[in-house]
C-alpha cells in the first residue's frame, strides 16, 4: 500500500475514558505516572506547538531527547510533517476544539503511525503508536493474494470461490471459458442456479459440495454434467474459511479416450478368445514347433486327436517321436528351416502309436519369422486323409465292380435265349428214337449241367437288378442263391461246404442286400481258409432276446485263422483290412449297415488257439422288420 494518510471516520470517533480524562485535567503528578506506564504514546502540546510533555512510549516513537521537550516547536522537531494532512488535522484540533483520528506514514523514521489528537485547556494532546508491522502483514496479505490469483489465473483449471450462500465470489480466467461460454455472469450467483432438477437428485455434485460445506472435508469426483455442458469434469471441493474453493477440469477427452481404450481392449481380447477357440476347435490339426528340433510348442485338440496323444503329453515331444517316416521331415526341414513355406504336401507314415497302420495327411508348413527374418517357429496345418485316399481307391474298385456287374448281367441276358434253345434242342434230341443209351445218358448229364448254367445265369442276373421293393424269401434260398455263386470257388481252394436249414420261414427282406451281406460274410470266410477248411452254414428259426420278434438265424462259420484282438475291435470299421490290396475293408462296414436298416444283428465270435481256430458271424433277422414295408 502506498504510504500516505487514512482516514479513519473522524466523526464518528468519540473519546475515550483516558483521553477525556487527559482533556479534563492539567497534566498532574498522578496522572504523568499513570501515562507513563502506557503503552500508546502520548505528546502534550501547547498553543505555540512546543512539546510540554511526552511520555517514554512517546519518545521512544517520537526519537524526542528530554532537552527537546519545552524548547523547539512540533514543526522544528518534526519538519516532513509540515504541509502534510497531519499538520492539517492538529491545526483543525488547535483551532476548531475537535477531535481528529489519523493513520500516515513517516517518511523519516520509515514508520506508520496511528494517532489520535484531542484538545486539551493547554493546547492538543496526541495518543497513537507505531502500527507499521501492522501494515507490512496486511501488505503482505494483499501481495500473497494478487499473487495467488496470478497463479490461478494462469492455471489450466477452472476455480471458483464460493461462499457460505453458495455464491461465487471468485473465478479464474478458466473457470469463467468452461462455465460462463454462454455469456452467463456467475460472480455473486448461487451455485445452485446452474443445477437443473434432473442433475439435482442424487447427483455426485450436490452430494460431495455439501459434504465439503458441511462437514469441511475435502472432496474428489468425477462426473458428467449434461445440458449444457455435455461434458465429464473432475473437481476437487476444498473447504475454506468462508466456504469452499472449487477445483475442476474438463476430463470429456480423456475419459472419450478411456472410454474408446477400453472398448478396443474388449474388442482384442473377444477376438483373440474367438481366434483362441477357432484354433482349439478347428477340424484341421494345428500345431507350432520349434525351429531347430521340431518340438511340439502348441498344438490343438484335432492334431492331439489324429496322432493319439494328448496335447500336454506332446508337448516338448519331437516330429520323430511321433511319425515313423523320418525321411519326409528331413526333406522339408531344410526348405521349410530356409523361410519356404511348403503347400499341400501328401505325406504317407506309420504313427508310432498305431504301428501298421499307414495313414496319409495333407501337410502344410510356414515359417514364422522374427523381426531379423530368421525362422523362429515353424507351424504346421494337417489334414488327415487317410479315409480319402482309401475311398478313392475303393471308388476305383467299386467302378470296376460295377462295370463287371453290368457286363455279367448283359452276358447272362444275351445267353438266356440261346441257352433256352440248347434246352429245347436238347430236349428234343432226347426224344429221338433209337438213340443209342449211352448218347442219352450224355444228353441228360448234358441237360443237369445246363440247367446250372441257366441258374447261375438268371441269378447272375437278379443279383444285379436292384430292388426297391422288400420281398419275402426263406433262409435257403438266400444261402443257396450265395452258395450256388462260389460253389467253384469253394471246390477249387478245398474247401467242405456243409449247410443245413432247420427252418422254413419267410422273412421279408430286401433280398439282394441280405445276399451281399451273405456275400461277404462267405467270401471272408474263403478268405480265412487259404489252405481249406470247413465251412459251415446253418440257418434255424430264432428270438431277438432283447424285443422277443420272432426271426431267423443264419450262421457261417468257418475253420480259417481267426482274428487278433485287434483286428476284433476294428473289423466293422469303414476301410478296415488285413488283406492289403486284395481287401478295401467295406464289407463288414457295408454289411452292418444293410442288417441294422433290417431291424437285425449281426454278432461274431474268433479264436486264434491252434487246436480251435476260426470264426463264427450270426446273423439274424426278424421276421417281419417294423422298419420295411412290403
Ligand atoms: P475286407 O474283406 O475287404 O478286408 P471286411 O470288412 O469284409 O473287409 O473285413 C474286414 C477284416 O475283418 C478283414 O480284413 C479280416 O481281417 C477280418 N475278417 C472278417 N471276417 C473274417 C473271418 N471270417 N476270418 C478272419 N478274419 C476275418
Ligand atoms: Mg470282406
């Protein structure tokens, strides 16, 4: 502040009980003692302005030397006094009998001096003190708060004073951009007229500021403030002396980008899980293996599945534990450990957990790289197709059957009629009289024999027309139909037909599938006794114990090599053989089928001892199948 005078309400200034006390009496001996001892200052002066009396505060103020007192007048003692309001105001007291009270600088003495004058009968008597430390802390005060406000109106957030009536007494240059964009004036507003119903209840606002006003804590917060604003702030609400101080910052950017963040966090990890569980699930075998050994580093449940060995068990595992055919592997580890990447490679091995069993896979093999573009990791794509490979081949056959089947039921048919004119031509020359006994006898075995022809070709014939219709047939005449077929066959490769029907039922069937299964259910059998044996087919009338349907059994039962336990657990399955080429392992697959569309079962017992050896299949069928409709 600057130096200079303050008024300080002259009129209103009454005196008080020492100052009447001083203008009511000469200065007596009592009363000097008493102002001695005070701790204001006191001057007496008299009409020509000399200095009669100061007491020791007075002096000490004053700098008055004893030997100055009754000598020198005021204005010689004190010269920066003259032409100043003071002067002004004693000589108003001198003349006028009032009054004065008076705050000014003393340039001199460098102090601020607060002083009161009143007339005495002698001339005017002053009362004052040095007040300058006074004035340095108000100075002090005032400096702290400009600067404080410099800060504040320099900071990047909004404060905002308020007091006790929740009105703005103060905001800083931000808080007037956020809060009064509109060309709203907040100064001496309430808070609350900014505050629409809707964000009045249970707002984070009101809840925190009157917890801050209230119980003069300090509150920390963010919330959205719609209309107007439509915009996120974090505030801080500091009780202060009068009320609180409002710290608050426009958050909407951070929190659009938290918000955005988060959404892209949640969006990762959806596809990674949705990646993670195609990986997992994927009907191709997947696997990642290291660049140098070709270890197992993941794999997934279809790759675990085709090589038999689960997927924590394979882990670390080397390509060589687990594949028989090392050669293939060698080959494409060096182009693929190059950076190659290797398509649709057809790949023949063994596994090490189903010796025997060569299985074919579609192999795929890309290099990952690293950032320096060396192979880090080499992953691998499978497809097993071993099922198609087999099928394949068993196309090619089943086209080749097929194609005989259609010439064989052509050539029969061709024949048919010339083989009807032999048999009448035969049985005319039979009636020829004087026919010699003996070309006779030839006519008639010539006549036996073409009958058999005629069979096999009318039932070559029928084998191949395909029905559509289920007809009814007995037990022995579907095993003869059969029978009759390889009874070439049979004789050649020594082999003992025995057959016997105790039944005469007829059950209805779709014959030529039945036949098929009889087929292959024979041809096995053939195919078990290489070195002859005894074929034994029986047929009898039978229950299905589980329904109680009355049926019929038919057993082929041969004396050949048995099976293996595991050839016992694998035989119904699709390209199951022990034959090799010879085999295309369809027909028990084939043959199953066709009996469970017949409601019917077929079962088999082997054994492999060398005294007891061979296999028994019982097929049976009901009589009447729920399933077939005539
Ligand atoms: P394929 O005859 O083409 O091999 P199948 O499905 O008819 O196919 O038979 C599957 C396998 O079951 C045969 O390869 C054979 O090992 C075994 N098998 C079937 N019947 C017999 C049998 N009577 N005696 C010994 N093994 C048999
Ligand atoms: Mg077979």
């Amino acid at each position: 502040m600057k130096p200079g005078v303050e008024d300080k309400q002259k009129s209103e200034a009454r005196p008080s009980a020492l100052e009447l006390a001083v203008m009511a009496a000469d200065v007596t001996a009592d009363l000097r003692w008493v102002l001695d001892k005070l701790p204001d200052g006191v001057l007496f002066m008299d009409r020509e302005w000399r200095i009669t009396y100061a007491n020791e505060t007075g002096r000490a103020i004053s700098r008055l030397k004893p030997e100055e007192l009754n000598g020198p007048t005021h204005w010689e003692l004190f010269p920066a006094a003259i032409g100043t309001e003071q002067e002004q105001r004693y000589r108003r007291v001198m003349e006028q009998r009032v009054m004065e009270e008076l705050e000014f600088f003393y340039p001199p003495f460098q102090i601020w001096v607060h002083l009161r004058a009143v007339p005495i009968s002698s001339g005017i008597a002053v009362i004052f003190s040095d007040v300058t430390e006074l004035h340095q802390a108000q100075d002090e005060a005032v400096k702290l708060t400009t600067e404080l406000q410099q800060v504040f109106e320099a900071t990047s957030d909004g404060v905002a004073v308020l007091n006790r009536e929740w009105r703005y007494t103060y905001l800083n240059r931000r808080a007037k951009e956020i809060l009064e964009g509109d060309g709203r004036k907040l100064l001496d507003q309430s808070l609350w007229n900014m505050f629409p119903e809707t964000i009045y209840d249970g707002s984070p606002f009101v809840e925190n500021f009157y917890r801050t006003m209230n119980d003069r804590v300090a509150t920390t917060f963010e919330a959205y403030y719609p209309e107007p604003f439509c915009r996120w702030f974090r505030l801080e609400a500091q009780p202060s002396l009068d009320g609180l101080v409002l710290f608050f910052r426009d958050i909407t950017r951070s929190k659009q980008y938290e918000a955005e963040l988060l959404a892209e966090k949640a969006e990762t990890e959806r596809q990674k899980a949705e990646l993670e569980a195609v990986y997992r699930t994927a009907p191709v075998g997947l696997a990642l293996f290291d660049a140098k050994e070709f270890r197992y580093l993941r794999v997934n449940d279809r790759q675990s599945e085709v090589v038999g060995i689960r997927p924590e068990e394979l882990l670390g595992m080397r390509i060589e534990d687990v594949v028989m055919a090392p050669a293939v592997p060698n080959l494409f580890r060096e182009r693929v450990a190059k950076g190659e990447a290797i398509r649709d490679m057809l790949y023949e091995t063994e596994l090490r957990t189903r010796p025997g069993e060569v299985r074919s896979f579609n192999v795929n093999y890309s290099p990952i790289l690293d950032e320096a573009g060396e192979v880090r990791a080499i992953s691998a794509a499978v497809l097993e197709v071993t099922q198609l490979r087999k099928a394949e081949r068993a196309l090619v056959q089943s086209e080749k059957l097929a194609a005989v089947g259609r010439l064989a039921s052509s050539i029969s048919h061709e024949i048919n009629n010339p083989l009807e004119a032999i048999t009448n031509l035969l049985y005319l020359a039979q009636g020829v009289d004087r026919l010699p006994e003996e070309a006779r006898s030839y006519l008639s075995l010539a006549q036996d024999e073409l009958a058999r022809v005629s069979q096999i070709a009318t039932q070559t014939l029928r084998f191949h027309r395909q029905a559509n219709k289920p007809s009814r047939v007995t037990a022995a005449q579907l095993v003869d139909a059969v029978l009759n077929l390889f009874a070439g066959r049979l004789l050649n490769s020594g082999i003992h037909v025995e057959a016997g029907y105790g039944t005469a039922v007829s059950i209805l069937c779709f014959e030529n599938d039945i036949r098929q299964v009889l087929n292959n259910l024979i041809s096995n059998a053939m195919d078990a006794m290489r070195t002859g044996g005894r074929l034994f087919v029986r047929a009898h009338d039978a229950v299905n114990s589980e329904t109680g349907e009355a049926g019929v059994k038919i057993i082929v039962a041969d004396t050949g090599t048995g099976m293996s336990s595991c050839t016992q657990r694998r035989l119904f399955e699709p390209f199951f053989t022990t034959k090799e080429l010879n085999g295309n392992g369809l027909g028990l697959w084939i043959s199953r089928q066709i009996v469970e569309r017949h409601c019917g079962r077929l079962t088999f017992r082997s054994a492999q001892g060398t005294l007891l050896h061979g296999t028994v299949f019982a097929l049976f069928l009901p009589c009447e199948s729920s399933e077939l409709q005539a």
